[in-house]
C-alpha cells in the first residue's frame, strides 16, 4: 500500500511539474496558422471558445511588397466566409488586431484562414484547417 501511495505522490508531482495540471491550456486552445502569397503574409492563433465560437489572437497581416496593392485576410468555416480585414498602410507594413472574435449559429466544425494581395484576379493563398475540439 505504501509502495503505491509514494508511486501516485511520485506521478502527480511529474505530472506538474511537466505541466499537465488541471485547467491546463489545450494545443487547440493555441493553435497558430498562418498563410503566406507573393506580397502577402498572415499570422493568427485560433483559440476555439465553444462548439459556436472562436477568437483569433495576435494576428499580424503584412504586406510585404512595394507595388501599391493593398492586402487583406478573411476567415473561411464549411458554408461561410467572414468579412474581409485589410492592411492598407503599404510597403512593409504590418496591421496587428489583439482579439477578433467570431461565432456562428449551428456549430463551426473547422476554420482556415485565408490572405490576399488585392490585384485585378486576386493572388490568395490559405492555411490549414484548424478543426474544433468542441464539435
């Protein structure tokens, strides 16, 4: 008996200093993605809140070329896309948003971020998906 109470005081101790305590943050609480294309760059880490809802953390979009085409970025889930967030500064600039959060009615099983240079056919490219552990 002894021998399994020094094991499990052993074990929880690791387990801690390890970090894998309680209320611990999961992978898909800070899951970064990003999305670049010629001119064009995107950075995020989705922080999935319910089955419903999301908040985007720490996004920087940058335009990364000197050819007068401002770009934007805009969330793609199954069946809807949200609106565009643009970077409009020019040359080497970076537009940074805090928290932008997001929901939508009847569950978001998955996101991916998309990033655009906006020319006359617009040059995009996306990330991978980020899948909710909620749903």
């Amino acid at each position: 008996m002894r021998k399994r109470c020094i094991t499990a005081v052993v074990a929880g101790l690791a387990a801690t200093v390890l970090g894998f305590t309680p209320g611990t943050a999961s992978a898909a609480d800070n899951d970064v993605r990003s999305a670049s294309t010629t001119g064009a760059s995107v950075s995020l880490t989705v922080d999935w809140t319910g089955s419903e809802s999301f908040t985007l953390r720490n996004v920087k979009l940058s335009d990364t070329s000197c050819d007068a085409h401002p770009v934007f970025f805009y969330v793609t889930v199954p069946g809807f896309q949200y609106p565009n967030h643009w970077n409009t500064s020019g040359c080497g600039t970076t537009t940074t948003w805090s928290a932008l959060p997001g929901s939508l009615d009847g569950g978001i099983h998955s996101l991916w971020v998309t990033v655009c240079r906006d020319t006359t056919l617009d040059n995009c490219s996306s990330s991978s998906a980020s899948i909710n552990p909620y749903d």
